[in-house]
C-alpha cells in the first residue's frame, strides 16, 4: 500500500486493528459462480460489486485505499460518473449496514487491451474517496484489499477462490442476490494452453473444477489464493474468459501487472 505507517490510537499508543498496511486479511471467517455456494457475510472483504448506471454487470478487488482491480472487457466505456463500487456487500438488493459506496474518479484500462483475445484484460478504477474506516486510516472487518503477489510467484496446483455475483448457469438470465464462492484449482501452464490455444502462458491463469467455474457477471471479480508461507490471501486472477461455463477459465494473471498497477495508479501494492 501506499501508506505504510502503523496508526496508532491516541489513548496509550495502542496499535489499530487493522492498520493501513494491512492486506489478504479475513477477520470474520480466518484462514454460482458455477456449483458454487453461498459465501457468509464478511468472507471476502475486497471484493466489490461494479455497478454500471445502477446495474451490477462486474466484480472488482480493491487493493489499495483508492483503487480497485478489475477486467478492461468491463469498462469499455470509460465515463468514470457512470459506475459505483459497492464494497463488502454480500445481498445486492438488500444492502447490508457495513456495505461502502464509492463514487468513481478515474477509469484507466491497458492501452492495449485486445477484444479478439483478452490479452491485457486489465483495468483500474480510482475511487473518489478512501476505502479506509471514514476519518480514521485503517480498515474494518468487511472493506479490506487483497494482497498482490510479486512477480514470479507460481501457485499452480494450489486451491484458489472466485467470488462474484454472476449467473449459475451458462445461459441464465438471472443474477443471483447473494455473493458465491467456488473453490477452483488452479491449473498448470501447459494443462491451461491444453483448455484454451488462445490463453497466453504469461499474462494469463487457468483454473476450474469439476462443473466449477465462474459465469456471466463474475468478469473482473477476484480469484484469490491463500499463501501459507505468507498467512495471507493473495489476488492472484481477474475473471477473464471461458468456453461457457463450468469448463474451466482463463483469468487475467495479477502479479504480471502489478508494475502496470503501480505504475498507473501511483501506488505501491504490498503482499
């Protein structure tokens, strides 16, 4: 994160809760989407609903204070008073007291972001004002960013997570009210150039399951992993593409751009 100082609280110097260099932290539940379940309410503190003229037709990860994660396939219209983040929700239409609403200030997608095949499907959203606890630079048990892994990380075989609020089926017209979950392994390189020739073996990440996968309306929603060497959750995919759904999909890969990230938004990403 850009801040990295430790707040402290003004009556004998006890540390924050969860102070502002904290990340890939699930404080309420520690460590469809497609045959998925439902998650618990607080489960995936980064995760946020995009919402385009009042619909929800994106997830996005925050990760830093101002900023958000999500698929440039999602934000092809770039006129930032178009869209709201709505972070740590769990119902959509029955919006929980802890949910934050967040205007947005900027739209920047990867200058070059391909429609033909999703390479670079990438893009970020500046909110308008700080996803930190109002008045206070530190977070709540529900709005939290994931970390962003370094560059070089491999977590190929490990079991990952896909949140969103997209269809259940390949097809449906309906968008589930509650936040899913689906557990997906992620796969090797050459296991994902198998599923998709088009996938790219750097810039991108395949993962899926047994009928699991994410769907329609989970495009830029997080797929993250827990890293046990680090004890956190790091973010480690945007919802990119598939054949359908339940087959399996192919996910922006994050730690790749993570100095695109860095470098756009004028931030520093912490893992």
């Amino acid at each position: 994160m850009l801040v990295l100082s430790i707040v402290f609280l003004c009556i004998g110097l006890t540390a924050a809760k969860w102070p502002a260099n904290t990340c890939g932290e699930r404080p309420l539940h520690a460590g469809k989407v497609v045959n998925g379940v439902v998650a618990k309410e607080g489960d995936w503190p980064w995760m946020c609903s995009m919402l385009f003229n009042g619909r929800h037709i994106c997830g996005a990860t925050l990760v830093h204070q101002k900023w958000v994660v999500t698929a440039a396939h999602c934000v092809t219209d770039k006129t930032a008073s178009k869209y709201v983040l709505e972070c740590g929700l769990h119902h959509r239409t029955n919006k929980e007291s802890w949910t934050r609403s967040f205007k947005v200030l900027r739209v920047l997608g990867h200058a070059q972001y391909s429609s033909s095949n999703y390479r670079n499907d990438i893009a970020v959203m500046e909110l308008e004002t700080s996803a930190y606890i109002p008045g206070k630079t530190e977070w709540d048990d529900y709005v939290m960013p994931a970390c962003v892994p370094p560059t070089g990380s491999d977590y190929a075989g490990k079991t990952s997570y896909a949140t969103g609020w997209g269809t259940l089926s390949s097809g449906a017209s309906t968008l589930p009210l509650p936040l899913y979950q689906v557990d997906l392994r992620i796969w090797s390189k050459t296991e994902c150039q198998a599923y998709a020739t088009m996938a790219h073996p750097t810039t991108q990440v395949c993962a899926g399951g047994p009928n699991k996968d994410t769907c329609q309306g989970d495009s830029g929603g997080p797929l993250t992993v827990f890293d046990d060497a680090k004890n956190k959750w790091q973010l480690i995919g945007a919802t990119s593409w598939g054949y359908g759904c339940g087959q399996g999909g192919v996910y922006t890969q994050i730690e790749y751009y993570r100095s695109w990230i860095e470098s756009t938004c004028g931030i520093t990403l912490i893992n």
